[in-house]
C-alpha cells in the first residue's frame, strides 16, 4: 500500500497579497479551511502545513495542527515539498506519494483530492494536476494558470498567457499536484528551465525536460485567492457551503 504525504505550503510574505494564509474566510483563517478539507479527503496518511514563517507555525500549533519549518530560500512550493520529505524521512517517516496541495485555495472539495490520489491506482503515472474548465475573463487574467491539454488531458503547455489562441474556454491549473517521490526527486535534481521562470510555474521544469503530466478533472471550479478581492469573492460563494460547518466549531 502506498503511504501518502500531504503538504500545504504556506508563507506570509506573498507580494500580492502579504499575510494571506491567516487572512480570514468566514472567520476561518484561509489555511484552515484547505487542511481541514484536505483531512476530510482521508487519503493522506500524515498531512501538515510546511512553512517558512514562525507565525504560521505558532498559528498551527495552537490548533494542534502538524506543521513543519522549511527554509526561506525556496521560490517553488514544489521544492518546498521535497524539503519536507527529506525532513520527516530523517526522521525514519517515508512516503512514496506527495499530494502538493495549496494553502491559497480554500474551497477545494475533498473528493477532488481523493481522485487526485486515485488517478495513481488507474495509471503509472509519475505526475498529476487538478484543472478544470474557464471562460470568459479567465483566459485573460494573469492570475490563472491555463492548460494546454490534448484528448487524453495530457498536459502539454503551463500559461499565464491566453491560451489556445483567440479560443472562448479553455482549461486552468488548480494548486492541487500529485507526485511519486521519484518525480518530486527529479524535480529537484533539474536546473530551474527557461518557460519555468518566465511563467512563474513550477511544472513547466517538467514539461520542458519531456516529463508527462496528467489532468485530472476537478468536479468543481475553484477560485484561487491571489488578491484581497479575491478572498471577498470566496467568501460570499462559502456562505453556502456545506463542508465549513463540519469544522467551523474548532476557530470560531
């Protein structure tokens, strides 16, 4: 049986949006609604928030929620990710695969992660992503990650640019990754690529060394929080949602 490590990065120092993760939702700080939803998956043998920032950490512990402290020097979440595996497997704990899921997007249903490990047990897979359907606005906002996929949803190509071209709906990336513990080594062993740092996204590193990614399909769409906007945004569509009440008592 695989055993399955589940990371939440987090820090506070996000430049467009300082302070983020403790920033409230319902009167829930952010980052507890993606672990608390992530636990209601029941897919992750240990789950913890891995960050840079002693003020998140003192947050978790104060809600008993198991946390790590990584380095400052990480400009990917993904490499944020391979730190914590190296730390907790010092500590005799190993786990062949990593869900990479997102501190930023606080409305993730906890189906979507089950079927992000499930895409596992289809396939021999090394990557997966979450993506799900846009339109409209979405194509041309920075802030969302488009896909290129191809009818097996294969992904192709990562953009912060409108793409495919001149087309009306397309597809986005959601901060919800799978990895086998080799991809996540591999990951790390690459030098950072051209589009990578152009773009801002860490799976272009594998796209541009040949390395297959898979979409799995999101069953809801989710709004990522990039912005003080956005969080209002979110928090007007989780006043009727129905997973904050099974945790709701333990922050307010």
């Amino acid at each position: 049986m695989k055993k399955t490590l589940g990371v939440i990065p987090a820090r506070m120092s996000s430049s467009r949006f300082p302070g983020k993760p403790l920033e409230k939702i319902l009167n829930i700080p952010m980052l507890a609604h993606c672990y608390e939803r992530a636990l209601l998956s029941g897919v992750c043998d240990n789950l913890l928030i891995a960050t840079p920032d002693q003020e998140i950490i003192d947050w978790a512990n104060q809600f008993e929620i198991p946390s790590i402290l990584t380095s400052h020097s990480h400009k990917r979440a993904t490499e944020r990710a391979k730190e914590t595996l190296d730390i907790l497997a010092n500590d005799g704990l190993h786990y062949d695969l990593v869900l990479l899921l997102q501190g930023d997007e606080p409305q993730i249903f906890p189906q979507d992660i089950s079927n992000l490990k499930q895409a596992f047990s289809d396939k021999e897979l090394e990557v997966v992503n979450l993506v799900f359907p846009i339109s409209d606005d979405g194509l041309e906002d920075p802030n969302v990650v488009k896909v290129a996929l191809d009818k097996n949803l294969t992904i192709h190509f990562f953009s912060r640019s409108h793409i495919p071209h001149d087309c009306v709906s397309g597809y986005r990336q959601l901060g919800m990754i799978g990895l086998t513990k080799k991809a996540l080594n591999n990951y790390v062993s690459l030098l950072p690529t051209a589009l990578e740092e152009v773009e801002s996204i860490d799976m272009m590193r594998f796209i541009e060394n040949d390395l297959s990614i898979q979409g799995v399909l999101s069953t809801s769409q989710i709004l990522g929080v990039d912005t003080p906007q956005d969080l209002k945004k979110v928090e007007k569509i989780m006043m009727h949602d129905k997973f904050v009440n099974l945790y709701k008592e333990k922050y307010i």
